[in-house]
C-alpha cells in the first residue's frame, strides 16, 4: 500500500472526488483544497477516511493562494491540481475564466517551488481544449494527437463563454509547460487532457438537479420528452473513473513524466446515448425523443480524428465504453430519485 501524501486542489469536483476515492483506495494519504469548510465536511462526511483532510483556498487566483498549504504540509510529495472554473454562465469571458485558470495554475506550481522542495511529480488536469483547434474539430481529414497545441489566441479566447473556457485551459497548460521550461524546477510535470468527461459521481450526495457541466449533458438527455428534437452533439468522451486512474498513473508510471496524456475512449452522439437509454430502461421507454436508430455514426464520422495510442500505452488498461458508462450515470441518477 502507497504511503505518501498527495494534494488535489479543487478537492470537491466531480473528477477530483473520484480521484481521491482511489487514491485512498490505494492507500495515498490526502490532502485536498477546497474553498469552504462547508464544502470539506461534506466530502470527509462521504469519504468517511481519517487518510483524507482538506485545507482552504478560497480562490486560486489570488498570488500565493496555495502558500500556507505547502508551508503548513511539508508531508506533500505529489500534487494533482484539477481546480479552474468549469461554467459557460458567466459575464465576463476574461475575468471569470481566463484568468483565474492561468493564474491559479502558476500559483499552484510557483508555490511548489517555493515551499515544497520534497514533491517529485505534479500533475496539471488540462484538457483536450489544449489539443485541438475549433475551427479543425468538423474536419475528419484532421487527426490530433498528444502533441497537437490549441492555435486560439488570447483575443479569439475572449469572444464567448465556449472560446473562453477552451481558452482558459489552453492558456493555463502553456502556462505550466513555460514554467517547466524556464524556471526547471525539482519536480516532474505531467498533464492530463481529457475528452468530455462522462460517468457516476463518486457519491450519491452529489446528484443534484443540476449537475456539474459534463455530467449535466447526460442528465439533460434523460429531461428530454418524447416528442424534443435530439441535440446535434457529438464529439469524444472518456468515463470520469478512467480519468481518476489516469491522475494516479500519472505520478506513478515514470514513462508519464513530462507527457501530456490524452483520454479519449471512443466517440459519442446524442444519438447514440438516447440508443442506450431507449435499449437498456424500461424505466425511460417511451419518454425519450426515438431519433433515427443507427445513424450516430454519420454524426461521428464528420469529426476530426484523436490518435491517443501514445497515452494508451501508458496507461496500460482499457477505457471504459460508452454503453457502461451511460448505464452506470444513469443508473446511479434514477436510482437516487427514486425512479429505478
Ligand atoms: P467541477 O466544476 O466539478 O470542479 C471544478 C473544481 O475547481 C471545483 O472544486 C471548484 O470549486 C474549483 N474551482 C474553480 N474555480 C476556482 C477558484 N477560482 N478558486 C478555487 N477553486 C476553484 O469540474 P470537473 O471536475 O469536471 O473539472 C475538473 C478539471 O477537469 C478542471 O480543470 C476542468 O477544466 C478539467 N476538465 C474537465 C472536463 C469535463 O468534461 N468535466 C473535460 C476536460 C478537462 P467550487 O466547486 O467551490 O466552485
């Protein structure tokens, strides 16, 4: 059993919940950010682990936001920072994105240099938002792979909520690999660029009407009726569980040092989701739009391609298929309202 402490800022978000549970899970103790005592309590209430407290940082953004953590922690060896704004409600694309992401990923990093000499590895959550370009991502002669960088510029990022938060996490990435490159500090860095992140929450308490952005494009689906049109979404996805394990991989595999690991486990459609839905609950029969069986693949067929063999290899277990995880995501949000 792994023994050593791990910080995860943004410690109460959907993908950091489940890191954390299988990092406990593999005996890590951890440390987690959140911004409220509230916040904490309800999530050492559900992971129920004297290996797992949290410290308050109330916004990433402010300089030296993550320093009494180091200073206070010199048991911190890794550092997993997920935290950055995930909304595309907001008034002011720069201030409310952009730059709380760069700056709370300089922060986080700039305060490892300055307080925590012991940690070897970091691992920034970016996204496949630093991968590829917008204007590509329609075009199926394009492939993208683990080296493909987002062409957006600061300007660009600023038009819209969308362009806004693609902005913010390309801009936050580079802003870690700069750090890398020019102040080569005593740690590893590694990069995690996940596809839309879909799946279970890690706990029960955590199914809420509104969902967080990615989980909520699922519940949306199962709020639709009958007789709505079916959304014109596709793109790739990856299970949240796998995105978990590949945190984990990431500081403990040394072939993910200073890679960017790509998570893309296959494409998806609406579509194809309600497919699995009107096919595996009875529960939903009838209720769903039906669309046009067997077409998701005309849908997914006009997407640019994402190459990820390279992560893969690293990885070295499989993801998580579509079908188990819509049925586990939604299993889990019927079940807690009583409706399975
Ligand atoms: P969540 O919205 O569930 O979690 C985001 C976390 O960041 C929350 O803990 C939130 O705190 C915290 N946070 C945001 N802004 C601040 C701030 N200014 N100060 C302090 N804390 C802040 O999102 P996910 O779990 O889905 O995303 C986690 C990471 O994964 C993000 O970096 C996101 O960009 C990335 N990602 C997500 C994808 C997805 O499809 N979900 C796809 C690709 C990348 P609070 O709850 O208190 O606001």
């Amino acid at each position: 059993m792994a023994t050593s402490t791990v910080f995860v800022s943004g410690a109460n978000g959907f993908i950091a919940q489940h890191i954390i549970k299988q990092l406990i899970a593999k005996g890590y103790n951890v440390i987690g950010s959140v911004r409220t005592a509230e916040k904490g309590d309800a999530l050492k209430k559900n992971l129920n682990s004297d290996k797992f407290q949290y410290a308050i940082v109330r916004d990433i953004q402010v300089e030296g936001a993550f320093n009494e953590v180091f200073k206070n922690h010199p048991e911190i060896t890794i550092v997993l920072h997920t935290a950055s704004p995930l909304s595309f409600v907001v008034t002011d694309f720069e201030k409310d994105l952009l730059i709380p992401a760069v700056d709370g990923t300089k922060n986080a990093l700039n305060a490892v240099i300055e307080f925590a000499p012991q940690v070897t590895n970091v691992v920034v959550t970016s996204s496949c938002a630093s991968i590829y370009t917008l204007s590509k991502e329609k075009d199926a002669s394009v492939t993208f792979d683990e080296s493909s960088w987002n062409e957006i510029t600061w300007e660009q990022a600023k038009e819209n909520a969308l362009t806004a938060y693609i902005g913010s996490k390309t801009f936050a990435e580079k802003a870690a690999w700069d750090i890398m490159e020019t102040k080569k500090p005593h740690f590893t860095l590694t990069t995690v660029n996940p596809m839309y992140v879909f799946g279970p929450q890690a706990f029960n308490s955590e199914v809420k009407d509104t969902l967080n952005a990615s989980a909520e494009i699922i519940n949306n689906i199962i709020k639709l009726k009958s007789t709505d049109d079916v959304p014109a979404l596709a793109a790739s996805f990856v299970d949240v569980r796998d995105v978990a394990a590949a945190h984990i991989v990431a500081f403990e595999n040394k072939q993910a040092a200073s890679k960017r690991l790509l998570l893309s486990s296959s494409t998806f459609s609406s579509q194809g989701i309600l497919e699995v839905l009107n096919e595996n609950f009875s529960t939903l029969k009838g209720k769903l739009p039906v669309g046009k069986p067997g077409t998701s693949k005309e849908d997914t067929d006009k997407l640019a391609r994402f190459n990820n063999d390279a992560t893969r290899k690293i990885l070295g277990f499989e993801f998580i298929d579509l079908k188990k995880c819509i049925i586990d995501s939604v299993e889990q949000v019927l079940a807690v309202k009583g409706k399975i």
